[in-house]
C-alpha cells in the first residue's frame, strides 16, 4: 500500500474548512498553524466571524429601537435575513477551502492584514 503523505505545498484543506465552519473559535488555534493556507483562511474567518458579530448586535438593537419607536414596525426580520446571508458566506468559504482556494469576503477582504 502506498500512503500519502502532505508536503509542504499541499494546503491542509480540513483545517482551513473547519475555521470556516466553527470560526471564529477555531480560528485563533488556526493562526499558529505552519500552513499558510491554513493561517490565510483562518483570518479571513475571523475577520468574517467579527463583522458578523457587530452587524448582527446592530440589526437586533435597531429592530428593538424601531419597534419601540414605531409600534406596529418590526425590523426583527433583518437580522434574520442578515443570518441566512452569514451562513450561506460560511457555507461558500468552507467549499472554497475544501477546493484548496481560499474565499475572500468582498467587503471584508479589505481589512484583513495578509
């Protein structure tokens, strides 16, 4: 049987797909990793993982505010539309990552320090 075995070119693919799924929590174990790939994936994660965090706290105070200030106007279903468009990013970066790509947030991308 001949085994395989990852060389130094050869992205390990599981651990940038799983800084994807479990980011930002993962992330911070990924950044150590020798494996640039897996360092690059792992920031754009987490930088991901923030903004995710502020917008959503932003969307939820908001819709709170809006819906005290307006009665009868809910904006509750942003930060719900926000999390469908957060997971369908995750879900693209986790395929990426397992192609061996890496995903760039487009807005995000920007800030991430390489």
């Amino acid at each position: 049987m001949a085994e395989k075995t990852a060389s130094a070119a050869t992205p390990n693919r599981t651990n940038a797909l799983l800084a994807w799924i479990f980011a930002p929590l993962t992330s911070f174990i990924f950044l150590n990793d020798e494996d640039e790939f897996t360092k690059k994936c792992a920031k754009h994660s987490m930088y991901f993982g923030i903004a995710d965090l502020v917008i959503q706290i932003v969307l939820w105070v908001g819709g709170i505010i809006l819906s005290f200030a307006v009665i009868g106007v809910c904006c509750f279903p942003l930060a719900g539309l926000w999390s469908l468009v957060s997971i369908a990013v995750r879900i693209m970066g986790a395929v990426k990552a397992n192609n061996g790509e890496l995903f760039e947030v487009p807005v995000i991308s920007g800030m991430v320090k390489e």
